[in-house]
C-alpha cells in the first residue's frame, strides 16, 4: 500500500459518508486547511492523525491503511483472531514517515483498543503526535528512544511504559536493527456518525 492510496482512501471514505470537510474538521479535531491538505497531496498524514481521522468516520485505521472491507464480521463479533501470517503491515520502504505498522485486531470493527507492531525508523528528525486517550508500548527489540513531552527514555528489550498520549511524544530506532514494539492505543472517545 502507497501513501497516495491511502489519502485516496480517506478522500473515498469521507464522500462515501456524505461528510463535508468542515464536519469531518469538527469530528477529527483537525483543521478543514490541514484535511485539505491531507487529500490534495500523495503523502499520508503521520499515524497518530490517520487514527483520528479513523476514528472520525467510525472505521478502524486499517481500513483507511488497506481500502479493504472494513471487516467481514458484524461489528459485534465477540472474539477477533488474527493468525501469525494474517496481519496488515505496511511495507517500510512505502510505509508512513518509514514506520513500519502492522495491525493485530484489523478483523474486528467498532474496537476501543488498537493494537499493532510498529517498527520506527532511526529518523533523528522527529515528529511528535498527539491523540485522544492512553497508549501502552512493550519493546520486543530495543533500544528505542522515547521522547514524552519535556523527557527523554531509553526503552529496552522488554521495558514497558502506559502513558496519557494527549502529551506529544514520539521515538526513533537508535541500535543496529530496528526496535519492534507492541503498540495498544485506547480511546474511549467514541463518535456517531449523524
């Protein structure tokens, strides 16, 4: 998946909802300029806005990722299983600020939590993000740089950290490989589409 399809997936999703910029502005938090923008350009916004963008038209983020159906299961599916070789990973080379993502639960609509493994890049140039609600990393490989706000972190192999993610925070690799981390973001901020 390339970063101009997937701005042609926001594009296609908000005129499939019948939703002007100025609402999609008002449910996302993002200005109309910045919307604007986004769907004008063959460059998709960072994560942490995709989710809120996501989150605005009551879909997951995969969905805006892939363009796929956004599930095949009804969105009351009690139990989600994505097997090993069934995740929905963009390709680093391609991928978003190259931050390699996969989706663990994309089968399953209507979700509070979104987990995902996400492998950062060793980008010193930082972008830091903001979003509703809390976020939990477990670092499988390490180390990551983790910056939250004012504060610098060295995360290893195996640390963890649950913080309140309306704070800007960001991360880079910084050994030889890339570190993989476990990434949960939770919201309990849930729109209805009107």
């Amino acid at each position: 998946m390339d970063e101009k399809r997937i701005v042609e997936n926001i594009k296609k999703v908000r005129l499939n909802h019948q939703m002007s910029l100025d609402k999609l502005a008002k449910r996302s938090g993002l200005t109309k300029g910045y919307l604007s923008k986004i769907e004008n350009s063959h460059k998709a916004p960072p994560f942490s806005t995709l989710v809120k963008i996501a989150k605005a038209f009551e879909v997951d983020v995969t969905f805006l990722i892939s363009g796929d159906v956004e599930s095949k299961a009804p969105g009351n599916m009690r139990i989600c299983i994505v097997k090993a070789n069934e995740g929905k990973g963009i390709n680093p080379k391609i991928n978003i600020h190259d931050f390699y993502y996969e989706s663990l639960a994309y089968k399953k609509s209507g979700k509070s939590m979104e987990p995902f493994i996400v492998m950062p890049s060793f980008d010193k140039k930082q972008h830091p993000f903001t979003h509703d609600g809390e976020e939990f990393m477990h670092i499988f490989d390490g180390p990551f740089e983790f910056i939250y706000g004012d504060e610098k972190h060295i995360l290893e192999k195996g640390d963890s950290i649950y913080f309140d993610s309306s704070v800007p925070h960001c991360g880079r690799s910084i050994g030889k490989e890339r570190a993989k981390i476990l990434v949960v973001l939770y919201s309990n901020k849930r729109s209805t589409l009107q």
